[in-house]
C-alpha cells in the first residue's frame, strides 16, 4: 500500500479517538457496530462480494488507515483502495444475524494498519440472503448505516457501477472544518463551552455508596412510545426533546439534582453538502439545565428544548480546544462531568416484540465506553419506544427508578 493522501482528523473523528485512544487492546472492540442487509434473490455470493468491494472504493472512509505517532495531532492517510478487507461467506445459523455480529464484533481493530469494516456474507442453502458488516465506530457512525445500505443495493442491482467515490470523504469535511472561513462558528462552539463550563457545578447522580460497577437495562413500551407522540403533538416539539425532558425530570426527581448538564449526541448532519459523508460525524455537545424547586414537567420540557435546540447549534467542534478550554475556566477542584448523556435514535422496525407493555430487561453492557449515565432512546418503527440505560456506580433501584420514571412520565401524555 502506499498513502494517497494524509491530513487531519475531522473533528467527529478526532471526538472519537479522544474517547478510546487509552483503551487496553482487549477493550478496543467496544468501539465496533454492526448493520445487517437483506440480500434480494438472484444474486449470487461473486456478485454480493464484488458489490462490498466496489462499495469499500466507493466510500473514502472504508479505506482510510490512521497514524497515531504525534498524540496531539493524530492524522488520517487515505489509500486507494486494494481490496484488502476480510470478506467472509457462511451459512446461516442459529440466532440469525446478531449471532453471527456477536462473533465479528469481538476482534478489534487496528485502524493504523487495517480498514475499519469487515462483512460476512450469510448464504441459506447456498444462496446469499444478506449481509452482516461491522465497522470501528471512527470508520462510520450510526447514520452512515443507511448510506451504506442504499449504495450496496445500488451495487447489487448496477454492477457497472463507477468505483470512484461517490461523494465527498472525511478528508475534504476535514478541510472544510478546520478552513478559516469557518472561524465564526468555532468562535461561537467555544463561547458556548465556555457558558458552560461557568454555568455552576453539575450533579453527578452518584450515590455516597459502594461502587456497582456497570448495570444496564432496557425498557421498551408502546404506550410510552404514544404518549411521548401525544406530548410531542400538543407542545409542538419534537419527539426525541420530549424524551430528554422525561428522561432529566425523572433523573432530578429521583436524585434532588437542582442543576444538570444533559450531554446529548448530535448527528451534525444538518448541511446537505455532508448528510452522505460516510464517516463519524457524532459529537457530544452539552445542555446545562436548571431545575428550580416546584418546576413541572412542562416547564421543564419547554426549557429543554430550549437548551437542547442551542446545544445542537454547537455540536460540531474541536474536542481539543474544548478541552484546552475547561482547563481555564473550570473554576471547582474536582473534574468537570455532565450529569447525564442522552441519545435518539430513529430504526426501521421493532427490534422485538414485547410480550408485555413495559418490559424491563437488565443486561450486560457490550461497551462502556462513555458517560457513567447515558440513556439511548430509540423510536423503534413508530411502534414502539425502547429505553436503554447504562450506568457507573449507580445503585440499581435508582436506575430502576430513573428508568420508570421516564416511562411514566411518557404514558402520563395519553392522558
């Protein structure tokens, strides 16, 4: 292989590798995601494969490697692409494709000398039906998942298809980013961190007890998914704010936490120019919310998103300047952390049918990478709402709690 082209880390890439640059090795796959497509009938397993190799030309992202040698400026080097990625072919098995993900999930990758994808084509009887990919969350984030899926089709059905990249790559959004055109709009990323870290203290919903280590657990509910619509309908905000504000009402009330920091996942897919860039462009972007004694829950909604609305305008930044930033003008002897971290997340179809309406489920967290409170709500095909909560030293029944406060407050909007 020889490098194309090298140059700086977008700052969605950058934001990630600052989250596990110091991982040990055995941890490094927590950072892995996976997507499963359907593959039509009539295609057989050469055309499936040629298809995942035209896509890994096509995308700049699937073949990028990255050097790490200076610890303050990490680099991305683009290669052409070679076809060297591990492309696999077996039969279907038991568990479907989250049995076979679990398996290529748990080898991590090294993105300073391999590209972070890697995909299993699962025949039946011979015949491909689909395809699992699992890709390093710097590769591509969780709205890249659609982007490539519309192009492997694409491929499947045209095999004539340019292996050129389709669309601009993580390189030119790079340049994009760092051009001094651009100044305004770092300047104003950089007074919103500074407002916040100048804002007060936080709560952290830690309890003066033992540490519990990592607990997680998933609600899902269609009645909370109705009620959160209703409430949506009636204050006229959207969906995912509603959930925040029951998910931070729930949290206050459950802890006596007067003033929280809502660390809350923004896409940064809001120019059209980057909405198809296949890379990470997630960036955690930060809410102080105050919560005064006797403040209701539509009070608190409509100050969420308030908050949220202005956190999001913000979300696309150099987590080291922030970083240098909290360094000046974090003014408390302890480290600064948000209260909570919030994701929402919008799927084709529902993951599972409930069985009951809620159905609690406490599980083992594949990842622990991130926030100690980090809920991710996912609308799950317009049916149903499912509310995963992971936690650090957090008692269970406050999760529990926290958890079930939600939801209530989510159902109480069919009233």
């Amino acid at each position: 292989m020889t490098v194309a082209d090298a140059g700086p880390l977008s700052h969605g890439q950058l934001s990630v590798w600052r989250d596990i640059e110091g991982l040990p090795r055995e941890r490094w796959h927590e950072a892995n995601t996976w997507a499963h497509w359907p593959v039509p009938d009539g295609f057989g397993t050469e055309r499936v494969r040629r298809a995942l190799h035209t896509l890994g030309a096509r995308h700049q992202s699937l073949h990028t490697l990255y050097e790490f040698d200076d610890p303050a400026k990490p680099r991305q080097l683009l290669r052409r692409f070679d076809g060297d990625v591990e492309l696999t072919v077996a039969e279907s098995a038991p568990g479907g494709p989250a049995a076979v993900a679990a398996e290529l999930l748990g080898r991590p990758f090294d993105l300073r000398s391999e590209y972070g994808w890697r995909a299993r084509i699962v025949t039946d009887g011979g015949r491909p039906s689909g395809v699992v990919l699992v890709k390093h969350h710097m590769t591509a984030d969780g709205w890249c998942d659609g982007v490539l899926a519309a192009d492997f089709q694409r491929l499947l059905q045209d095999p004539a298809l340019p292996a050129e990249p389709s669309a601009p790559g993580p390189s030119e959004l790079a340049a994009w980013q760092h051009a001094e055109h651009r100044s305004r709009q770092r300047n104003a990323a950089s007074a919103h961190w500074e407002k916040v870290f100048t804002s007060g203290r936080a709560g952290y919903p830690r309890a003066d007890a033992p540490a519990t280590g990592y607990l997680q657990c998933t609600l899902r509910s269609r009645h909370a998914r109705a009620g959160a619509r209703a409430l949506a309908d009636r204050t006229g905000t959207p969906l995912s704010s509603v959930v925040l504000a029951a998910y931070t009402f729930s949290l206050a009330r459950v802890t006596g936490i007067g003033l929280l920091v809502a660390q809350l996942m923004s896409s940064n897919r809001f120019l059209p120019e980057w909405r198809e860039v296949v890379t990470s462009m997630n960036q955690w972007t930060a809410a102080p919310l105050a919560m005064a004694p006797g403040t209701g829950f539509a009070e608190h909604a409509a100050l969420v998103h308030r908050a949220s609305l202005a956190a999001y305008r913000h979300g696309m930044y150099d987590v080291d300047t922030v970083a240098r930033l909290r360094e000046r003008n974090w003014p408390h002897p302890v480290p600064y952390e948000a209260t909570c971290a919030f994701n929402f997340l919008t799927l084709d179809g529902l993951s599972a049918p409930a069985e009951t309406d809620p159905l609690m489920v406490w599980e083992e967290p594949f990842s622990t990478i991130g926030h100690g409170c980090y809920l991710r709500a996912a609308d799950e095909g317009g049916e149903s709402l499912a509310l995963r909560l992971r936690t650090r030293d957090i008692p269970q029944d406050q999760v529990a709690a926290i958890v079930e406060g939600t939801h209530a407050l989510l159902v109480s909007g069919m009233s």
